[in-house]
C-alpha cells in the first residue's frame, strides 16, 4: 500500500506543478495558446467543466459537486479494493496514479470551479479541438494497468487448497 500512497503523491503533485506552470507561471491563461512542437504538442488553455472531453460540461453549477463526489468515492473504492487484494508493484502503481490524478482534478473543481486543461495533441493532419492534462493522463495509465496487470480473481486458489 505504501507504493500506492507514493504514487497517487507523485502523480497529484506532477499534474498540479504542470498546471501551475504552465497556466500561471506561463500565463496560458492570458496568452490562451502556445505551440511547443506543432503539431504534435500544443498548449491550449481549457477550463473543463464536465466530464471527458467537457460531455455535460454545460449542467447546472450543482454538478460541480456530484463530479466531486463521485471522484472521491471512486477514488475510496480503489483504495479498499487495493488494500484487501496482494497487488505487485505494477498495479499498485496503476492504482496510485489513478487516485493521485483523480484527486488533483477534485482540487481543480474545488478552487476553480472546474478543472484545468492545457495539453493538446493533433498528427498526421487531423486536428484534435480537446485539451487535457497530466491528472487525465494518468488516470487513463491507471485504470489501463489495473485492467492488464491486476491479478485475475477466476485464479486465485481457493482458502485450504
């Protein structure tokens, strides 16, 4: 569990580094758009109020709060689920950067009022119009290695066998 706390630590601390750099220190916020190597990697200011890809992101100011909520409990979810499984190194990793991610977009909408994006990824012709950011990128890698690197239930032996 110890890995889990130290990853989930890195992952929330990264994403909010990144954001303050990059929005504050920066001043995306002001400046709205930096091309760092086009077009593969840009920065574009966003200010996500909904889900991925801001789905919903024009509900009511009320929903702030049940995407709070629903972070937290997943977030809590993840972390008795972890606890109660034998977890190698690999997953408690994934599960750490999923719950450290989560948490630092909870922080977004808790001083924001939603949560910040600034990475933009386009290629080969095809423009992508989403932002997103590091807290997003590792809760995607979290969940990615809690699917494939988890143990399996099914085969686990049997208490007594």
């Amino acid at each position: 569990m110890r890995i889990l706390g130290w990853a989930a630590l890195a992952a929330f601390i990264l994403d909010q580094a990144s954001k303050y750099l990059v929005i504050h220190v920066m001043e995306l916020w002001r400046i709205r758009a930096v091309d760092v190597l086009p077009p593969i990697l840009n920065f574009r200011y966003g200010e996500n109020r909904g889900i991925n890809f801001g789905l919903f992101g024009d509900a009511p100011d009320a929903s702030k709060w049940v995407l709070i909520a629903l972070a937290l409990v997943i977030s809590c979810a993840v972390v008795i689920w972890a606890w109660r499984q034998d977890l190698g190194v690999w997953p408690q990793i994934g599960a750490g950067l999923l719950v450290g991610g989560a948490l630092a977009n909870v922080l977004d909408r808790l001083l924001y009022g939603y949560v910040l994006d600034f990475l933009n990824m386009s290629c080969c012709g095809i423009n992508n119009p989403f932002v997103f950011n590091l807290a997003d990128v590792f809760i995607f890698a979290g969940a990615i290695a809690l699917v494939f690197l988890a143990p399996d239930p099914k085969t686990k032996p049997k208490k007594g066998q």
